[in-house]
C-alpha cells in the first residue's frame, strides 16, 4: 500500500502525462481551424500565464540578464511551439498509434544522447532496452503500413517524419535546458517555466505575418466568433492552463514526492494515454500488432530507465522529461 505523499504523487504525475496526452487530439476538435491557429492562441494564452508569474516575482526577473531572456525564449521555440506543431502534425497525419509510440521513446532517446555527452552507463546495458524499442517501434510502423490503403499509406509518409521531429525537438529541448540550467544553478524554476512560455508566446507573434502571407491561418478569414471559435478558445486556454502552466506544476509536485526510478517510469503514462484518447477520436480499436508493438516498447522504455536511474542514483528527473 502505498504511503500518503508518494500515492499524492503518483496522482499529481498521472495527471502531469494526462495533461500532455490530450495535445494528440487538438487537431480533431478544433474543427475548420488550422493547427496554426490554435497554436498561436494557445501560446499567447500560454505568454499571458508567464508574464503574470513573472510580475509576482518581479525581483527574481530584475536579476535576468538579455543571455537568461534569449536563452529561455529559444528553448520556448523549440521545446513547445516547434514540438507542438509537429506532435499535431504527425497525430493527423500518421494516426492515434504511431505518433504515441515514437513519443514513447523520448526517455530513450534523451538518455542515449546524454550517454553519448557523459558516458553514464556502459552501452552493453543499454542493448535490450534500445532492441525492444526498436522492436516495438517496428510492429507498431508495420502495423500502419498493413492496415492502410494507398492514400493513408502516404499520410503515413509526412506522419513519420514529424513524429520523428517531435521527438528530435524534445530530446534538442532536454539537453539544451538541462545545459542552461546548469550555467544558471541559482535560478528560480518557477521563474524559468515562465520565461520559456513567454518566448513560446512571443515567437509565434513573430510569426503570425509570415504565416498570415503564407495563407497558414484561418483567423482572418473566419474571425474568433464565440458560436466559431469557440472549442479553439476552450481547448486553446484549457491546454494552457492545464497542460503548459498546470501539468509543469503537476510534474514538479510529483518529482518532489516519489523516488527518482518511479517517478522516470511514470512519463510513460503520456504516450498511453494520448493512445488510448487517439483511439477514442478515431472510434476504433487498436489491431494486436499496435498493441504488442506498444506493449514491447513500453517495456523498453521501462528498462532504459531504470539502467539510466541505477546510474544516477539521484539524478534529477528532468534529464528524462524536461516539461
């Protein structure tokens, strides 16, 4: 039976990959609007959180310097408006199974890359849980190619290549913060969560007239009218509040209360979770290949973090999920 604190954190981590899963199914509930479109509402509802959080600590930020700023704004770009979109992209594109799955393997790939910076654990140990993922990955891509048509199989084509952005986006995110962080060990976590979604808000401003000459938003045609835009405002502010601001918060309430081990094994109720909501949306069930296919590589991920986890001991969880 579990204690009271650690059972408090395995529901605020549950909640944490529930809040990040339901980014899959944006793309089918915001009806004749663009990804664009609820990207920019989002993360300007997402730039409107941090500039409150950062005016309550108003004398932490007058302590930032331009480097703290450009290198917060940065990681916004990449870790939540450039893995977003390409998250929504591969959900439409290469379906509710296959997008989960290559996000499964994040843990992995962020550990290998950080092998490869630190030499943390032999590569000998990391043999079967890189096999199984691979394996994993395999069933669940064999799977989609076998069950779908000609056009579907194209779809697949544009799908699997973003998925396999999303996952280089955030495994670039991981590293890249863990190495800001480390440059900055002062600095207040609230504080950073704040910045980074700040810049998120900022650089899709910035892109919004690119975007708007390139014909990528429906805003200007079809306008934010509460009987139109409706379920794009709801989703838009919901997954700011609930996902960005509220799972980051979840996710650091859960880290401070469970051990490193089960905590790492935790992330991996996101891409469960966003399968099972895809699957919902496409009203269908999965086919046996996805399922063993998800089951082998969940398996795999498990696996690599505990090797990972033994290594470090009390390594920081953000190594493997830097949300």
């Amino acid at each position: 039976m579990l204690k009271h604190p650690m059972l408090l954190g395995v529901v605020a981590a549950a909640l944490a990959a529930f809040s990040w899963s339901l980014s899959f199914i944006v793309p089918f509930v915001i009806g004749t609007y663009s990804l664009f479109d609820f990207t920019l509402v989002e993360f300007v509802f997402s730039g409107i959180l941090g500039l409150g959080l950062l005016w309550r600590n108003a004398k932490a930020v007058r302590t930032l310097n331009r480097h703290d700023w450009l290198a917060a704004c940065s990681l916004g770009l990449i870790g939540y408006v450039g893995y977003f979109l390409a998250v929504m992209g591969a959900a439409v594109y290469a379906g509710p199974v296959i997008a989960p799955a290559f996000l499964g393997s994040v843990p992995v790939v962020l550990g290998v890359a950080g092998n490869l910076r630190e030499g943390t654990v032999s590569w000998a140990s990391l043999a079967l849980p890189l096999t199984l993922a691979a394996v994993g990955l395999s069933l669940v891509n064999g799977s989609g190619f076998m069950h779908s048509g000609e056009l579907q199989s194209k779809s697949l084509l544009l799908g699997i290549p973003l998925a396999i952005a999303a996952v280089a986006l955030w495994t670039s995110f991981g590293l890249l913060n863990e190495s800001a962080l480390a440059k900055r060990p002062q600095m207040d976590s609230g504080v950073w969560a704040a910045l980074i979604m700040v810049g998120a808000g900022a650089s899709m401003l910035v892109f919004f007239p690119i975007g708007l000459s390139l014909g990528l938003f429906e805003i200007p045609r079809r306008g934010l009218h509460a009987d139109t835009a409706g379920p794009l405002i709801m989703w838009a502010a919901g997954l700011a509040i609930f996902a960005n601001i509220g799972g980051a918060m979840a996710w650091t309430f859960a880290s401070q209360r469970l051990p490193v081990a089960l905590a790492a094994q935790m992330i991996t109720m996101e891409p469960t979770s966003a399968t099972i909501l895809g699957l919902l949306v496409h009203r269908r069930w999965p086919s046996v290949m996805e399922v063993l296919g998800m089951i082998v590589l969940l398996v795999g991920v498990i696996t690599a973090i505990g090797i990972f986890s033994r290594a470090t001991d009390r390594a920081p969880v953000r190594n493997l999920s830097s949300r």
